[in-house]
C-alpha cells in the first residue's frame, strides 16, 4: 500500500514534533479536529488478526500498537497516535463486518441488548521511543430492531464499515437508546482520554 498523507489543520501549533494520526477512519479525524490539534494523516499498512487474541481488550491494545509501529518507521520525529475499536456482546467479539449478511447477523445479535464499545489507542513517540497505550470502554444500548429497519438501515451503506455494523455519529444514532462512558469513544477515539495521555508527552489542549 503507498503512503498517503493528509494535512488537517487545528489551532494548536507544534514547535517540534508533528503528530500522525494512523488512520483513515474520518470519524477519528473528526474527534481529533475537534481538540484543535494540528497533524496530518498517514494511514497504516497493519494487517488485523482477529483471531490472535481472545480477551477484547488486549486484542485492541494490540491492534494499535501494529498500527503505531508501522507508520512510526516512516517518521524520524513524531507522535504517531493509532487506534482499534471493536464492539463484545457476550464475550464474543465483532469487528467490521465483511459483507452484508455479516452486518445483518450483528444487527440482529445487537438488537434490543446492551453491548460493550472497547477502543485501545496508542501514542508513540519516534525519537524517544517511548509508548502508551490505554484501553477505554463505553456501554450501548440498542432499542430492539425489527428486521425492515434492519435491512433499510443496511441499505444506507453505514454498517459495513464499522465495528459492530453501526456508526453512533450517523444514522445508527436512531437505533441507540442510551450510551454509559465517553461517546467519542463509541466513534472510534476516546478523546478525554487521549487528552491526558497527550499531556504526559507535553501536548497540551487547554
């Protein structure tokens, strides 16, 4: 895969280091727009195995470390910041779905039911080479689906790029009836978190 990298613009400004975020995901870009950063995107080359590890948590937190080590070797002097989200109901893990039956399939085992939302972040530090990563987890309930808005839901294309087939920041909004935790998180960064972990590497929002 090529290197693609985007310049988003915030209000804060850096002296030295410049952050990379390693991602793709708009949503993620959106939440950390919204802490005004400044940092450009360089979106990683990771390959995700779902099946490495078991436990939702450690699985997360080892996803976004492949992912900061991986864009990390393009960057001599940056904070790299990398992030997996994926949604456990009952212990059984979803990521993003691989085709519409798929999709289908989560949306019915989500229906009526709260799930767990588990974002791991990582920050890593290329000329130190230093690293933290956190996990962070939200609870959501979901109102019970009948299988039309299932399927018309499924018809908007939202599902099929988001852990658990929804996106609360879109149309899945609809289909929530209540999250417990940090909403951002649910979208894929958990910003108030991230905020005071960028503070142990000097980054300062307010």
């Amino acid at each position: 895969m090529g290197m693609v990298i985007r310049i988003c613009r915030g209000s804060i400004r850096l002296k030295m280091k410049i952050i990379v975020l390693a991602s793709s995901s708009p949503r993620r870009k959106e939440i950390l727009e919204k802490a005004g950063l400044r940092f450009i995107v360089d979106e990683s080359d990771y390959e995700e195995d779902m099946s490495c590890i078991t436990e939702p948590r450690k699985l997360v937190l080892k996803h976004s470390t492949g992912k900061a080590k991986a864009v990390a070797l393009r960057h001599r002097n940056a904070l790299i910041i990398s992030a997996d989200t994926i949604v456990v109901l009952n212990n059984r893990i979803f990521g993003k779905p691989r085709s519409i039956r798929e999709a289908r399939g989560m949306l019915r085992a989500l229906s009526g039911k709260a799930h767990t939302v588990i974002t791991g972040y990582t920050i890593l530090d290329t000329a130190a080479g230093r690293i933290l990563s956190r996990a962070v987890e939200s609870r959501v309930f979901f109102k019970k689906l009948s299988d039309g808005e299932i399927a018309s839901y499924i018809e908007s294309g939202e599902p099929l790029d988001k852990a658990g087939a929804y996106g609360v920041q879109g149309l899945g909004a609809v289909i929530v009836k209540k999250i417990e935790g940090d909403f951002f998180n649910v979208m894929g960064l958990p910003l108030n978190s991230l905020v005071q972990s960028l503070a142990k590497f000097g980054i300062t929002v307010l």
